[in-house]
C-alpha cells in the first residue's frame, strides 16, 4: 500500500510467466493490436497512435517532450510536486524554453494561473502538468487545463501515471494531445512500461518536425515502425515480449471489470480508509475535493517516529506504506490504494495495523474503532 508498485495479480504474474516468443512472431503481433486497442479503451480515446514503450513511466515523459518539444519551443511547465518537477528538467533537456508554474505543496495546479501565463506569453506552444500528483496526493483539473491549452494554440502534455484505471480520465472528450502513463500504478502490473497516446495534431508535429529528436530509441517516427499499422512492421528494438503478456492481462481486467466501476471502487476504498483514519486521529493533508483516493497523503502524528512506524508495519504486519516527499518527507505518510491493492481487506489490515503500531507508540487510537468506523461506510 505505498505510491507505486502496486500488487500484482495472480492472473497477470501467471500471464508474466508464459513461454517467450519472437517479437515478431504473428501470434504477438496479434496480442500487440489487442494491446493497443485495450489501451485505447483504457485512456479513452481513438487515437491511432497509442503505445506502450518499452520502459518505466519515467520514459514515457521524455516520449513526449522528446518528440513534441523542438529546441526553442516555449512550453508552460505547471509544478506541484517532485513529478511536475522532473517534468520541467525533462523538457529543458529536450530544449524547451520553459516557463515554471510553481504551486504550493498540497494544491492543485491553478487553471486560472495557467490561463494568465497562456495570456502572458502567446508564443508558449506546449503546456504540461501532472493529473495526479503522487508525491502530493493531489488531483488536478486535467478537463480545464487541456480547454485552455487548446484556446491558446497549444498542445497539452498530461502526466497521467497514477490517474490511469485510477481515476476519471477521458483522453478524447478533454482534448488531451499527448498523455503517458505507468504499469505500475492503478494497472497494477509489473513496473517497466509507458503507455503513451497522441491526438492527430501531436502526431502532425512530430511528423513535420525540422529536425530528429535527439533520442533513437523514444523517436515516435521510428518506434511506429515496429507498433504501426499494417503487416509491414520492422524490427526496431526487441519488445520486452513477457512485460507485454503481462500488460495485455492487466488491461483485460481492468476492461472486465469495467472503468467506471474500477473508478468508482478506488472511491469506495478511500472514503473507508479516511473514516477509519479520522477514528485514529490521523489527518488528511489534502482537501476532499481534490484528493486522490488512490493516494493518501496523511499527517504524521504529533510525537510518533516517522521510521519506527514504516518499519514496524513491513516486518510485524508485512504492509508496506509510502514515506512523504520532498516538503512533506518527516512529516507525511503516503498510503496507496492503487489498483489490485484496493481492496476491502487493505483497508481494515492497514487500518489495524496502525492503529496496534500507533498505540504501542503512545498515540491515543483504537483499532477496533478505526475498522468499525471503516466497516459502516460499506453498509
Ligand atoms: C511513478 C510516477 C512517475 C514515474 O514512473 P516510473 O515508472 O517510476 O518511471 C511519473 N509521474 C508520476 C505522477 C508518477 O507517480
């Protein structure tokens, strides 16, 4: 129950094992479509170009600025939290000019903000943000942010690593031009992919571009050899053939399951666990209406020892909770509901867990309390 990676499922770990075929092989070109449709179901959208790249979340980030961004380009790089951080180092590395939206540690990117720096500077022709904030716990208005950013002329950039089977996301519907995000997190499958999709306009861009990215191995007019459309395709790199095998199970149970119903049960498990943590005495550090229930920021506990209690719960309780970061390190803790993890059982193990750990620290709780507290919100 940390920020990521999330559990892992039977099914997918057991998908994970099966024998290795080529990357070419036609039986794996027929799961790869299967992939990229169940994707596109996933993010929501039509979307010819969407992929998964061959490595962690992280690399689907510089997938977009790398082929989106040309040097010079001006982008709006929105900053509340340490992923909005590597966003902006990401871009300049990729040889935007970036403007930095800076918001306190906590908050939700601004729209109003945003739309004053579009207005500020009419050559800004990228705009990135993060949709949900791991390190903060934070969900921003990804709907308004990408309206703006199409008014303005300019294509969105959408961090959407942890939202992904999370939380209500609709690729199409809100214009959203370039969108990466992380096995990992909500899809609770084995770290080390980026499914990634582009809007026509990005692909245009990157497909008039005046000069190659800078990258061989993340370059989209390249890579769409290989993933593109037709029988036609051509060795480009060796796919991570069984991480596939294992994304394409994860992705049919997120669609067996339904995304609607996989968003509304995150919201079910996160309203028990904030009634069983309000019994603790344990404070949420971000407000109700921009929480993600995927991601619980919450206070420390005057006088409890930060360490002592992680440790604690992974050695006696075998659960594993996230520490705070960056501003919030020492002083927060990061509970994950992500995916395969949400679930009823989580919550009431997480909620006696700590509560036990935090009354033989002196904190006035009871467990018992905080699992009935839990318990009366499914009734
Ligand atoms: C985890 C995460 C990333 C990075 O993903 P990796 O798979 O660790 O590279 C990027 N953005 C957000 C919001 C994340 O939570």
């Amino acid at each position: 129950m940390g920020p990521g990676p999330s559990d892992v499922s039977e099914r997918v770990l057991k998908a994970l094992s099966q024998q290795t075929v080529g990357h070419l092989d036609p039986s794996f070109v027929t799961l790869m479509d299967e992939i990229k449709s169940l994707l596109q179901y996933a993010f929501q959208t039509k979307n010819e170009l969407t992929i998964p790249v061959s490595a962690p979340g992280s690399a689907g980030m510089e997938t977009c600025f790398m082929n989106l961004v040309e040097p010079g380009d001006k982008a709006l790089v929105c900053i509340n939290g340490v992923f909005g951080g590597r966003m902006k180092e990401v871009a300049s590395r990729a040889g935007a000019k970036v403007t930095a939206l800076e918001f306190e540690w906590g908050e939700a990117v601004d729209p109003a903000k945003v739309e004053a720096a579009l207005k500020a500077d009419p050559d800004i022709s990228i705009v990135a943000f993060v949709h949900a904030e791991t390190s903060t716990g934070v969900r921003s208005d990804a709907k308004a942010i990408c309206a703006l950013a199409q008014q303005h002329n300019c294509l969105s950039i959408v961090d959407a690593v942890t939202s992904l089977g999370g939380i209500d996301l609709n690729v199409d519907e809100w214009g959203i031009d370039a969108i990466y995000s992380g096995t990992q997190k909500c899809l609770s499958c084995t770290p080390g992919l980026a499914p990634v999709s582009f809007s026509q306009k990005a692909v245009d861009r990157i497909k008039a571009r005046s000069g190659k990215s800078d990258s061989w191995f993340l370059d989209l007019n390249l890579v769409m050899g290989y993933w593109g459309e037709g029988v036609k395709r051509a060795y480009h790199h060796t796919a991570p053939v069984n991480s596939l095998y294992a994304l394409h199970e994860a992705l049919l149970i997120l669609h067996e399951e339904g995304l609607e119903n996989a968003w509304q049960r995150h919201s079910q498990h996160h309203n028990a666990l904030v009634a069983g943590l309000d019994s603790l005495g344990i404070k949420m550090l971000v407000d109700a209406d921009i929480r993600l229930p995927e991601l619980n920021t919450v206070a420390i506990p005057e006088g409890i020892d930060d360490a002592a209690v992680r440790s604690a719960l992974l050695q006696r309780f075998d659960l594993e909770i996230g520490a705070g970061l960056g501003k919030f390190a020492g002083n927060a803790w990061r509970i994950g509901l992500m995916g395969n993890g949400c679930n009823k059982q989580n919550v009431m193990h997480c909620l006696s867990a700590l509560g036990t750990v935090l009354a033989e620290q002196g904190h006035d709780c009871d467990p018992a309390a905080a699992t009935t507290a839990a318990e009366a919100t499914y009734a």
